[in-house]
C-alpha cells in the first residue's frame, strides 16, 4: 500500500467518523474521570481530514500558467 492509498484511507474513515458522531451530537461529560468533549473531538477530525487533503494535493500533478506583458 503506497503512502498516498493510506492517506486516501485514513480520509474516508474520518469522513466516516464524522458521518457517525455528528448524526446524534452528544454532550461532553465526565465518566471515572476520563472526559469526553465531542466539540474538541469534531475539530480535530475535520483538522485530520484537512491534513489529508493537503498530502493527496502535494502528491497531485500541477501546472503553473503565466503570462508575460510587452
């Protein structure tokens, strides 16, 4: 599996995490001392999915147009 197939993974299922944790938002709160904060959760999911669009863009072909003025 390529670098750029595990990143195309790890999108799809924090997409899908996503999917799951924002179809029934639940409260934070506080169980035996371990705290759960589905805000801060949510973010850094989307901050995830951001990363990986950043990888797969860096490994996409480009071009570069310009133009010159006389």
């Amino acid at each position: 599996m390529t670098d750029l197939t595990q990143v195309q993974l790890i999108k799809t299922q924090t997409l899908a995490r996503i999917v799951e944790i924002t179809s029934e938002m639940k409260p934070s709160y506080n169980i035996d001392g371990q705290s759960v904060q589905w805000g801060v959760y949510h973010r850094y999911l989307t901050d995830m999915v951001k990363w990986c669009d950043d990888q797969i863009n860096a490994q996409s072909p480009f071009e570069i147009q310009t133009q010159a003025y006389t």
